[in-house]
C-alpha cells in the first residue's frame, strides 16, 4: 500500500491527476481522489511583462545613420524612421490617421537592427 501511494503521490508531482485519483481510489482515499480531479480541471494563466526601451531602438537608428521605412498595416503608406524620426510622429500614421501600436513599430525595429 505505502509502495503505492508513493507512486500516486510522483504522479501528481508530474500532473498525471488522473492516474494518481485512481491510485487513491483504490485505498479508500476518495476525498484526495476528488481534490485532484479538481485539480485537473483548474486552468492556470501566467501573465508575462516586457519591458521595451522604444527610445533606446530610435536612438541606435539615429546612432547608425539608418533609414528604415514602416508599412502601415491600414494604407500601406510608407513612414520613414531616420535620424530625424521621433516617437510622437511614428504613434500615428500621417497618411490615414490610423494609431500605430507600439509593440508592433518595436518588432519592426528590432527585425531592422538585426
């Protein structure tokens, strides 16, 4: 019985829930059993933060006397990023007035500078 209940225990430390639930069953142990089957139905969800410097992706174009040209996703205009390039002009496409989102103007320099 111990060897057996050592064995569910390892189960549950490698999230086989259900295996182990049916080893408890087997002892009597429905109210572990139970508890790992909820267990198993629960969903856990991670929140990830990154922190980009789009100053710090601007400045190393100007520092590199690099020109780069971004496509609005909406119109397809064309919004050159140089040496004079600054964060305020890039949030908003002059073309269509379309919001430029940060993370995706931050890809798009990060693919540049690569």
């Amino acid at each position: 019985m111990q060897l057996h209940i050592k064995q569910a225990e390892n189960l549950e430390r490698a999230w086989r829930y259900e295996d182990a639930s049916r080893i408890y069953e087997l002892y009597g142990m429905y109210e572990k059993a139970g508890q790992l089957r909820q267990k198993q139905k629960q969903v856990v969800v991670k929140q990830v933060v990154v922190s980009v410097d789009l100053n710090n992706l601007l400045q190393r174009i100007k520092d590199g006397g690099i020109v780069v040209v971004y496509r609005c996703p909406n119109c397809g205009g064309n919004l050159k990023i140089g040496k004079e390039a600054a964060i305020e002009s890039l949030r908003v496409c002059p073309y269509c007035g379309l919001g430029i989102r940060a993370t995706d103007l931050v890809d798009f320099l990060r693919t540049a500078l690569s």
